[in-house]
C-alpha cells in the first residue's frame, strides 16, 4: 500500500540530488551525505511508493529516474516551489509587507517589466514583487508547477489551463542596419530569402511567430537561420551585418529611435499581437495577487515600450 504520509523532505531532496547528478555518489556530494545514506533515503522513498524510482543509466554508468521517479520529481519540485514561496511570503511578512507576489515574465517583456514593477511598488507598496525572467517554455513550466503568482507572456498557453486579461498591443518585425541593400524599399520574397534570419531558441514564443510567418509567407521555401541566445545578442550581430531578425519591436525602440536599426518593409509585416498577464485557472489565487492582478489591469500597459513610426 503507498504510504505517502511516510514521504519526508530529506528523501524528496536526495532524488532530486540524484537526478541532477546522475548517480548517488555524486548526489552525497551535493548534499554532504554518504552514498549508502542516499541509498537510504532512496529507498525510503521507493517503500513509502511502493513501486521503483531508479534504474541502471543507459550508458551503464551512474543511475536515471524510472517513470515513477520522474513523476515524484515532479512533485518534489512543486513541494519545493512551495516552501520557497511560504518563506518568501514568511519574510515579506516580518518586515511589514502583506505578503509577496512572484511575477514571471517571457525574456522579451524584460525590456518594460522593471517599469512595470517600479509602477506597482509605487501603487502597492505594501506588497513585495519578485520578478523571474525565462523564455515561454520555462515561464508556462514556472506556471505549471505553481511557481509563478501571475505570468506575463503572448500567446496564452493551452496548458496549464489559465485565466487571461490582454495589456496592450505587441508588434513583431523585421530589422536590419541602416546600410542594408533592402532598407528603404520594398522587399522582393527572393531577396528576403537569402538573408540569414538571426533567430531565439526554439521554444522562444519570438521564435515560433517568426518560423510561422516565414511558412507563410514563403509558402514552405526554405531559409537559413542562425541560433542566438537572446534578444541582446540578436541585435548586436544585426548591427554587426551577420543578418536580419525577426524580433518584437518593443525589444528594439531604442536602437530604432537612435537610427542604429531600421524595420525593413515586408509583406504582413508588422505583427500585432498582445501582451497577456495569466494566472492558473484552478487554483485560487492568494488575495495579495488578486490585489496586483487588479493593479496591472489598472496600468492599462502605460508602461509598455512606444516604437517609433508605429
């Protein structure tokens, strides 16, 4: 019979140690264990369940969660999301707040959050805002485990099922260096295909907008891109002539406005879509982030980025 109430936090803690490093010898290490203590505390586990959480690795070295480990993992993260958020909110509490709100946004809303956040704790100063910055993967895995009070991002996820409220437009398109041969003037889909599009990772919500438009526009023809890890490094190797990109126009009003680039003209260009601010739809919010849920709808996005000719 499973015995979840014999689950301890030691043992949660000496998986997740195991994962991370691949085996229990270097999960001791991590935690200032043994190996037979973290074999221990393993089995305990496996006891309590009833059913096996680790196997032999692949490659036949070290040790990999089964199935049912990789579920308890999971859990063990939101157990310890959880605790994170209690202590936060514990401490927020003893120096006089009523509590403390952990906003999660996409990699390209950092452009305006810290606006964002300065205009809350001016209109609420009574509560504390964590903010985390993440692309969408890691702000709807955030949402997902229960880590992030409110998320701000595009496109709403299908999963997990949430509540959403628009904050304003959100503009997508093509930029280049003020010398570039297609600044200026209309842009031919030949020429546009020979470019190489500077692009996020995959998983970046910039990315998958980017990759749909070019299938649409381009009707399937091909193109190259070249990988980048952020916004940042994008517009630098624009600005270099490695390329053309594909980017929200609110990460680049600054360079637009000084003239460093310029938005190349092109067929269903620029995108408009939506900023959005998402919260779990079944979970019940904690009142102190119904209070900034109701403070950013209030802002109605004045602290969002004015691009320049739009």
């Amino acid at each position: 019979m499973i015995r979840l109430d014999s689950i301890t936090l030691k043992q949660l803690r000496a998986l997740q140690a195991v994962e991370k490093g691949g085996s229990l010898t270097a999960a001791g290490h991590a935690l200032g264990l043994t190996t037979p203590a973290i074999h221990t505390q393993i089995k305990g586990l496996e006891d309590a369940v009833q059913v096996k959480i680790l196997q032999r690795a692949a490659d036949g070295g070290g040790s990999e969660l089964t199935e049912a480990g990789l579920t308890l993992l999971e859990t063990a993260r939101r157990i310890e999301d959880a605790l994170s958020q209690g202590g936060a909110n514990l401490a927020a509490l003893s120096r006089g707040k009523a509590g403390r709100v952990t906003l999660g946004v996409v990699s390209t809303a950092k452009y305006f959050a810290p606006r964002l956040v300065k205009a809350l704790s001016l209109s609420n100063p009574d509560i504390e805002v964590a903010l985390r910055v993440g692309n969408r993967a890691t702000t709807i895995e955030g949402l997902e485990r229960g880590a992030f009070d409110i998320a701000i991002m595009g496109r709403p996820p299908r999963r997990p099922p949430v509540t959403a409220e628009p904050l304003g437009v959100h503009p997508h398109g093509l930029v280049a260096p003020p010398d570039h041969p297609l600044a200026g003037q209309g842009l031919w889909l030949d020429a546009l295909f020979e470019e190489v599009f500077l692009a996020r990772e995959k998983g970046s919500g910039t990315r998958i907008l980017m990759n749909r438009w070019l299938d649409r526009v381009g009707e399937g023809r091909a193109y190259e891109t070249l990988e980048m890890d952020s916004n940042e490094t994008i517009k630098q190797a624009v600005m270099a002539g490695l390329g053309i990109a594909f980017l929200s126009l609110h990460t680049v009003t600054e360079e637009l406005a000084s003239g460093r680039l310029v938005e190349l003209p092109a067929p269903a260009l620029p995108i408009v879509r939506h900023w959005f601010m998402v919260r779990r739809e079944d979970e019940v919010p904690r009142p102190v982030a119904v209070q900034l849920w109701n403070a950013i709808g209030a802002l109605k996005g004045n602290y969002l980025p004015i691009v320049p000719g739009n």
